[in-house]
C-alpha cells in the first residue's frame, strides 16, 4: 500500500455525479479530494480575466505553469478553491468558465501542467481524484478506477435544476444541447481524451441516487483495504 492508503480514480463526463460522489467518498475514507475539473476552471478563469484566447496553447502553459492552486477544506462550506493565494470557489462555477474550462483544457501545454500537479498531490496516495482522464492519463496505476456515466439528458435535467435551485435562468434543451457538444470536444480533443479505462469499473447513474452510487464505491474501496490488510 502507499504510504498514506489508495489512489482512487473516479472518470466521466459532466453531470455524470462525480463531484458529490467524489467529495463524500474521500469525507468517508478521511482522505483527500483532488477536483481535477476545478483545477482547468481556474486557468479558464484566469486566461478569461487576462484576455488569453482558449486556443492559445503557449501563453496558457505560460499561465497553467506559474500557478498555485490549492484545495482547502472548511467545515462549515464545500471545499474552496485558492489560486495564488485566491479564493475562486464561486468565481469558477459561473456557467460560462465551464465552457472556457472545456475549452483550454483541449490544449496539450494546459494539460501537461496540470496532470504534473495533480500528480504531485496524490502520489502518496490517501487521494480520491476525479475528473476526465485520471484512470487513463493521470495514474493509470491507480489502486481503483471507476468511470461514472449517464445520459445526456439525466445530466442535462440535474444542470438545469441546479441552475434553477440558484436563482440563474436555465433552458433544458439548451443544456442538454451544450452537454452534448462538450461531451463531442471531451472524447475527441488529441490530448488525453475522455475515454473509459479498460479495468475501471463503469457505473451507470441515470437511474441511482448518489447515496446509492457511494454505497457501492465505499464496497469497493473497503474489500481492497481488507485485501491489502492481509498477512
């Protein structure tokens, strides 16, 4: 075993529930949560606010490699999100970084530099990363992999709800529209397409609560705990 316990990877598209699964599963285990998604927001974020275009694959390395991004847990909130020393926990949920997120993350100086921090947090292992190319890309030697799916349209009425529960104006068709075309740019971008590693464990979530789909990956991790434990 690592030195701090497993590296569990959990994959899929948007709206697939890997974010609350991800973030309660690690709760559960006490370890830590890598949101890889989080972490291509920023640079969205950040190349928005500098006036960098999405296709601009050197000067988005340039920023992506010069960046501090931090996960800090707080007790009374979700976890935040800190880049150089900024909070952008909200900043980075607003509906269009999440299509700027999509977009520079199709660049290979992008990805190159986020996948070596991501790297860097877990490799001790006590991590539970989720994102899009973690049991491929990131640690194909994860000690667990699990790729999360649902349909286009189950993703689409959980944005739309989301969005309605906040107060923002929401069309479903749209979302549905939009969830399609970054699930088209996910699976064929050249750099670390989304794609389901051969031995993760895919889990559909169209039809399952997220209590339900935590359930069943809290099994998982606890029958390889108790299989490493052994003499």
């Amino acid at each position: 075993m690592r030195p701090k316990g497993l590296i569990i990877a959990i994959d899929g598209p948007a709206g697939a529930g890997k974010s609350t699964v991800a973030r309660e599963l690690s709760r559960r285990l006490g370890y830590v949560y890598v949101d890889t998604g989080a972490m291509y927001r920023v640079v969205g974020l950040l190349a928005r606010e500098r006036g960098i275009g999405p296709d601009e694959g050197a000067r988005l390395g340039e920023l992506a490699d010069g960046l501090d991004i931090r996960f800090e847990a707080r007790p009374e909130a979700n976890q935040a999100v800190c880049a150089d020393g900024r909070d952008v926990t909200a900043a980075i949920r607003d509906q269009p970084i999440g299509e700027w997120a999509s977009k520079v993350s199709t660049q290979g100086e992008v990805r190159e530099r986020m996948v070596a921090a991501q790297r860097r947090i877990a490799r001790e292992g006590g991590a539970v990363l989720e994102g899009r190319d973690i049991g491929t890309v990131v640690f194909p030697d994860a000690d667990l992999k699990f790729y999360l799916d649902a349909s286009a349209e189950e993703r689409g009425l959980r944005r739309y709800r989301q969005l309605r529960e906040r107060g923002e104006p929401a069309v479903l068709a749209a979302i549905v529209a939009e969830i399609a075309e970054r699930d088209r740019r996910d699976r064929s971008r050249a750099h670390s397409p989304l794609r389901c590693a051969p031995d993760a464990e895919r889990v559909d979530t169209t039809r399952r609560s997220a209590e339900e789909v935590l359930a069943l990956l809290l099994e998982r991790c606890r029958e390889r705990l108790h299989g490493q434990q052994k003499p």
